[in-house]
C-alpha cells in the first residue's frame, strides 16, 4: 500500500535548473573579496624596539624539567609581586634560565594560562638588559598571578624590571 503512494504523489523528475540561487537584493549581487582586507596597524608596537628584534628565548634559556623547577622551589628564593611570584636561584651557568608558571587553580581556564604564560615569558625576553646587569646568573622561575590577566604587557615588564633591579642591588 505505501508503494502505491509513493508512485502516485512522489515525483521522480528533476526540477530544471535555476539561473540564480540567491534573491537579488541591494548587496546581493556584490563579490566578497578573496580575503580579508584589513587596515594597517597603527601606533608604535614596539616597548623595547632594538629588543624585540635581537633577542628571542634560546632552548639553553629555559627551565624544562620538573626536577629544576622543584630545585628552584626549594632551595631559591621568593619574591612576591603584583602580577607574579618570583623565585630564584644562583645558577653557574652562563646565562639566566626562565620557567613559567601558570596553574588551573591560580588562573582558570587553558586560554588565560597561556596568556599568562605568553605575558610573562615576553617580559623576562625584554628585560634583557636589566638582567644582564646582575652579576650572578640565576635561575628564574615565574608564577602568574591572577591579576595578570586583567592588564598589558607594560605593566608585568616594569615589575618584573624593579625586581631585577632589586635582585641586582642584592647581588
């Protein structure tokens, strides 16, 4: 029975094909363009120009394993700061070592602990210059505070400056 209603009120033909799919309309019949056109960016980028340029964040900078950053914990030195805790140990390698930190409980969600993250490894690679004027080399190891998140880069760069002001001082 249901075959015979399929036969009697389905058609089989092809409907003819139609010149336009879309209703014209005022914007209808523009082009989209192939990709997209964006302004120029405006307005100085750069913090520290000459840095940005020269210096990146080598393999033999960074604290990678679990052991150092346990090693730095405990036996390193705390410095509290707005936007990061900071604890550091003397090192007798030839150059400062950073590891960053950002945890779920600190920040909160992956997105914002890899802004974080992004934040705080930039302004160890800006501070270049404040660093190399500590005489010890030290290993580095910052933790993002939730604060961090609501600000830009110039505001974790300068702290993280006087506290390598202050560590010079020290040394």
């Amino acid at each position: 029975m249901e075959s015979d209603y399929a036969e009697e009120n389905v058609s089989t033909k092809q409907p003819p094909p139609r010149q336009k799919a879309r209703l014209s309309g005022k914007d209808g019949d523009k082009e989209r363009p192939r990709r997209a056109q964006t302004p120029p960016r405006e307005g100085t980028q750069a913090i520290n120009g000459p840095a940005l340029l020269g210096f990146s964040l080598p393999k033999e900078a960074r604290l990678l394993k679990r052991a150092e950053f346990l090693r730095v914990y405990e036996q390193g030195r705390r410095i509290e700061g707005r936007f990061m805790t900071v604890f550091i140990l003397p090192s007798k390698r030839p150059m400062h070592r950073v590891g960053v930190t950002a945890t779920k409980k600190a920040i909160g969600k992956a997105h914002e602990r890899n802004r974080a993250k992004r934040l705080l490894r930039e302004s160890f690679r800006l501070s270049r210059d404040e660093l190399d004027a500590v005489s010890v080399k030290y290993d580095w190891v910052l933790n993002a505070r939730r604060s961090l998140l609501h600000v830009k880069l110039d505001k974790p760069l300068a702290e993280l400056r006087s506290i390598a002001g202050r560590v010079r001082e020290e040394a």
